[in-house]
C-alpha cells in the first residue's frame, strides 16, 4: 500500500527539493562572488575602502578613561613665543629636565632632535644626560621618507636611546607602531616607545621574552605581540620590516594629560602630576608641523584633527603598558583561510537571502540587516582586540545578492516568455495537454484539457491534481510527475481520473522534462483517452479467453490455467485434480428442441458447476457439451470424488427451459497430479479416457484411475 503524504507533507517535501536545487546554485554563486572579492582583495583593490572602514569602527569605540601614566610637557605656540627662538636652547632643556627630575618621575621620554648642541648650556645639559639613567631621547632611522637623525652622543653611549620613526600607510595615515628594527650590523634597536614603556616596567621586573606559543613574538608578562604580517588584515602585500604591530589607538587628541613647558618651568604644575609617571617632552606648536594622520584623523564620524607625534608616541607607549600591566587586548588578525572561509558564508548569507525571499523589496531589507549584523560582528571583535575584515565579506554579501536578484529575474521574465510561447503552441493541439513547475502546479493548460477535465482555464492555473482528483487518482500522477523530475525517463503511463461530472476516463500520458534558457524547469505532458480503446481491447481478450455462451474460460484459457496450476502444484508439493465432464444424451435436446433450447441448457449447467465449487477453482467450457474442471491444493482423491458426486447430484437435478421440464446427466472422468502423470498431455489424457469409460459403463457416473464408484438412488 502507497502511504499518501499530507498536503503540509507534500509542501515541505517540494520545499526541501527546490532547497537542493537553489543550495546548489548558491553554493555556485557564491564560490564564484567570493572568488572575485578575494581577486580584488590579493589585487590591493580594497585596501583602501577597508581601511576607512577600519577607521570608522575605531572612531566609533567608547572613549576610555585618560591613562594617567604618562603625562606630555608640550612645546606650544605660547611657549615659542616666550622663548623666542627654535629649537629652544641647551640651556632650557637643561634647566627643564632638573626640575623634572627632582618630581621623581619614572622615566622621561625627550622627543625632540638634540644632535648637536644647541648654545647655551651644553655642559649643563651634558650633565643632566650623566645623571639621569632613565632619560630616554630619540634618533631617527633612515628610511624612504628621508636621512637619519643621529642621537644626542651621550645618551647613546649609555644606551638610552629609542628610534621615533613612524609607519605610514598608502594613504598617509598611521595605524602600526615599530617596537624593533634590525640595524646594518645585526642589532635590534628598541622604539622610543617600548625603551619607555620598559624603563616603566623595569620595576615590576617585567622584562621582553620569546612568547610561550613558540611562535617567535615577543611577550610581556602575559600579553603575547602578534607580529605584523604584509597581508594582516585591510593590508596587501604591506611592508612588514622590522617587528611591527597594529596599533590600537587609545583615543583621540585629549587621551592624555598634557601641560606646557613653561608653566612648568613657573612652577605653576604640582609635582605629583610627574611622580612615579612616564614624562614626555616634545612640540605641539602648529608651526612646528610635527603633526601625523591617524584613524581618528579625517574621518567620516568623530573628530577630525590630526595627533601630533608626542601624542602618538603616548599611544604607543600606553598599548604596550596596557597590555602588559592590564591584559588590554592587542589587535590580532585572522589566519588567511578563516578570512577567505568568511567572505564565503557571507557571500552565501547574500545569494540565501536573496533565494529565499525572491522579491526584491523583501530581499533588499534583508540585505540591510544583514549588512548591519556584519557591521556589529566587525565592531564587537574590534572592542575585544580582532580586526574582522569589513569591506570583502559585505561586497561578498553584496556581490551575491545582487547576482542571484539579477538570476531571478531573468528567470522570472524567461518563465514568462516560456509560457507565453508554450500557451500559443499548445492550443493548436487537439490533445490535452498540461505544463507543470517544480512544486506540481499547473502553470500553462490548453483549451483541450480544460474541456476534458470540465473546467475554465483561469480555476485551474496555479492548482495541483490535489485540488481536483480523487485521492487515489492525484497520488497516481503525484507519483509518475515524481519520476520525471527525478531524472528518470518518462515515457507514457495510463492512468484514470474522474471528471467534474464523475465519469472516469482512462487516459494515456506522455510525460517530458524541459528547460528554459534560465533554467526554469517543466514537465510537459500530453493526454490521449483512451477509454473506447481499451473497451475494445478488453472485449477482445474476454472474446479471446472465454467461452462467448456461457462466460467461462475457453479451451485456450483452460490450457493455460491447467499449466499455472500444474507448475504451482510441483512447487508447493500439492495434489490437483483434474475433471472432464460431458453431459449424456446432449445432441437428443439440440434435435428435439432446437439449439435455442440447448444454448439456454449449457448456459444453467455452467452456473450450477460453478456454484459447486470454490473460488479458487477452474471450471471451463472446451466446446460442445464438454467441460472441465480443475480443482487446485487438494488433500486427497477423496476431495475429488466429493466435487465429482456433488456435480452429479447437481445436474441430476431437472432443468426448467421456458415451457420444457429437462432432465441430463454427465459423465466425469478424473486424474490426479501427480498419481495419474506430472506433465499437462498426459492428465488430459487420463481423465478424457476415464469420462468414455464412464460413458460405456451406464454414464451418469465418474470414474478414475484408481477406482469407479456409482451413483447410489
């Protein structure tokens, strides 16, 4: 029994293969979005976008609190002004840096170029630099914006030198800071950045080692710095020198406590500003230019201004110390293939979406959510230390949407024309014809099937053989649909329906699958009724096989049935029997009474031979008068012997034929499988000799192989 799925069955069942079809070209789709949006990324096309959306994220992070660490003596316009010259004197530096020193600061960072004396006041700044180990100035490495600076001789020789140069992107911004460069001689020199930042941590006794990950970064305490790689996230084949990382911004201009140089010198700032904190001096002065673009420089939301170098250097030295002292994380990047990994899912996000919703209205909404759950992935990770690529997953996103909308309606107009075209072709044919989609709906009928079904065109389109046939009749063509979409050859089936007006037809139909040039699926099938034929078809087989007067199997049917059974008989290991009658004195009634008289008489014996034995019986008219019967998984002769003496007892009975009373008898002659022979001929042969031996000995009679009994009374 064919078990029928529900309506709520029948539809998830079609959503789930139409789900493999569409998985299927998205999964294309997006193999093939994700693919260009990797060329553009490796092809540096990209950088630049995802850069400015790197720097939107990072000026979109909640402020932190200002570190209190490190504090900037700024050189201003003020201070310029009441100095009156540049670069300010030995002498003034000198007299500075004393007065700095006795507030006890944990290190002073000199951010300005001292690489030749600056008159007056060598000798007293010569020895300041003798007699303050944790003073820290700077030199400048030759790179390829310029010359070197040499650094202040002494300090050099005692080692208490950091270089301060900067690495800027393509688009003039700085977004990683140098904490090593290999020099000339195989000596790695130490930013002015991370020299403070040790000097800082040299009294926790927090020292620089090989990370614990072996992956040959350096680590502080338990903060391990990635080092940078050229492709490290918005970056393309990016100069990765040196031991660089990605810088993680405190803030914007405002993140530290700055304080001018001459208040200072007036005495004007408390001591316990500068108490056990890292001290930077260097210019803010606007005419001095020693200014740099930042993420939070020039950006869309946010501040605008540009960070003078002094509060970069600031920068610098908080990510170190926060992170090693605070566990504040470090930016980090993905491994190449987990990003190429996610510009696939959200190109698959896009094409699902799309897919999915069909519509353009639906699908663009959801593109913008989807576009926002992207943008809030990117931003949490970065609040946390990841930077998540935002630019290629959304054009990923955006790639693939907009292709598989593009497909969709050029599916959808193909589909139009396809069945604009199919309608016209289809009503010059007189056949019924029908187009089915994928989910069994009529989408395109002619005017043939509307009349064979009995209904208007426009209540039939977009319906399924559910909504119309019986249970029965619409799970029948459910099934033949079924094959065809599955590939397999249609071919032509017969199958029945029932019309509005319940006559049942038997129609034979001719399933086929087409495409369109957008790949719109159709099955196309033709109708034929062919309910008079088969009529035909089956009257002759009935003429073929049964015996025209009385309606039972003929010589031919008789034959193969006896054949049947004899085979079924040596497999089972049962008994049969086998049973040739003809009735006496038959050709006296045909004389007397005519042949009207003796049709109507075979036409009662063969109803009460009939009513004499079980279904599972054969009982055939083989000409004439004669009969046969074959009597199917007996236990013994005796079975047959009790058919035989009911079948007498039976015709003994008189028959009434209009105005004729009629009495006949039969004569039976029985063979048994496989007693009396195993093969057709020679139990055909047995009983037919037995029904002449009962015939010569006073007929009315049977007889058999083994033994003859008579009728008693």
């Amino acid at each position: 029994m064919i078990r029928r799925l529900s309506k709520r069955q029948e539809k998830n069942w079609t959503f789930l293969k139409q789900s493999v079809l569409g998985k299927h070209r998205i999964f294309l789709t997006s193999l093939g979005v994700a693919g260009c949006v990797l060329l553009l990324r490796y092809a540096g096309w990209l950088q630049t976008l995802e850069l400015v959306a790197f720097d939107q994220l990072v000026t979109l992070r909640p402020l932190e609190p200002v570190d209190e660490r490190i504090v900037i003596v700024g050189i201003g316009e003020t201070d310029l002004r009441q100095v009156g010259r540049w670069p300010i004197s030995d002498q003034l530096l000198a007299t500075l840096l004393k007065k700095l020193k006795t507030y006890q600061p944990r290190a002073i960072g000199l951010d300005l170029y001292r690489d030749f004396p600056v008159p007056p006041g060598n000798e007293d700044l010569l020895q300041v630099y003798k007699t303050f180990p944790n003073l820290i100035g700077i030199k400048k490495l030759p790179d390829q914006n310029g010359i070197g600076v040499l650094p202040p001789p002494l300090l050099n020789q005692h080692q208490q030198i950091g270089f301060n140069n900067f690495v800027f992107d393509a688009d003039g911004r700085v977004r990683r800071s140098l904490l090593y460069w290999e020099t000339e001689a195989q000596q790695f020199d130490q930013s002015f950045a991370l020299a403070l930042a040790l000097r800082y941590l040299k009294e926790q006794k927090i020292e620089p080692q090989a990370a614990a990950d072996q992956s040959g970064n350096v680590q502080l305490r338990q903060a391990i710095f990635p080092k940078f790689r050229k492709n490290d996230g918005a970056y393309v084949r990016a100069d990765a020198g040196g031991y660089q990382i990605l810088a993680n911004f405190r803030g914007p201009l405002g993140s530290f406590r700055q304080v001018s140089m001459m208040d200072v010198l007036a005495g004007k700032i408390s001591p316990d500003l500068f108490r056990d904190r890292i001290v930077l001096i260097g210019s803010t002065a606007t005419s001095l230019k020693d200014f740099v673009y930042t993420p939070y420089s020039g950006g869309l939301i946010g501040n605008s201004e540009e960070m003078t170098g002094i509060e970069l250097q600031a920068n610098f030295i908080s990510q170190i110390l926060s992170a090693a002292l605070e566990e504040r994380p470090l930016l980090q990047t993905w491994w190449e293939p987990w990003e190429w990994l996610w510009i696939l899912v959200w190109a698959w996000v896009g094409g699902s979406l799309s897919w999915k919703l069909r519509l353009p209205q639906r699908s663009i909404l959801n593109f913008l959510l989807a576009s926002t759950t992207l943008f809030l992935i990117s931003y949490l990770s970065l609040l946390v230390g990841w930077w998540i690529p935002f630019v290629p997953p959304l054009m990923a996103l955006t790639g693939s949407s907009i292709v598989m909308m593009s497909y969709l309606a050029y599916q959808k107009e193909e589909l139009k024309r396809s069945k604009e075209f199919l309608q016209s072709v289809i009503n010059t044919i007189p056949d019924p014809i029908f187009v089915k989609d994928q989910g069994y709906r009529w989408i395109v009928l002619n005017q043939a099937f509307c009349e064979l079904i009995g209904l208007p065109l426009e209540t039939l389109l977009n319906k399924s053989d559910d909504d119309f046939f019986r249970r029965e009749e619409a799970t029948t063509f459910r099934q033949q649909d079924q094959q065809v979409f599955a590939g397999k050859a249609g071919g032509e089936s017969e199958e029945y329906f029932t019309d509005i007006w319940g006559n049942t037809h038997l129609i034979a139909t001719r399933r086929s699958l087409h495409r369109d040039a957008a790949g719109n699926i159709f099955l196309v099938g033709v109708i034929r009724d062919i309910t008079e034929r088969k009529n035909r078809e089956q009257e002759l087989e009935k003429n073929a096989y049964y015996d025209v007067l009385t309606g039972l199997p003929n010589r031919k049917a008789f034959y193969e049935r006896l054949e049947q059974t004899l085979a079924w008989a040596q497999n089972q290991q049962k008994l049969i029997a086998l049973l040739f009658l003809d009735l006496d004195g038959f050709k006296r009634i045909n004389d007397t009474l005519g042949h009207d008289a003796g049709d109507l008489l075979l036409k009662n014996v063969a109803q009460r031979l009939t009513n004499c034995l079980r279904g599972s019986d054969t009982v055939a008219r083989l000409g004439g008068d004669e009969f046969t019967i074959i009597l199917s998984g007996i236990k013994d002769e005796q079975d047959a012997i009790r058919v035989a003496e009911k079948i007498l007892s039976a015709l003994s009975q008189s028959f009434q034929l209009g105005q004729h009373t009629i009495q006949v008898t039969t004569s039976i002659g029985i063979s048994l499988y496989p007693f009396n022979g195993e093969e057709m001929d020679v139990l055909i042969k047995s009983a037919d000799v037995a029904m002449y031996q009962a015939k010569e000995r006073g007929k009315n009679r049977y007889e058999c192989a083994l033994f003859v009994r008579e009728v008693k009374g």
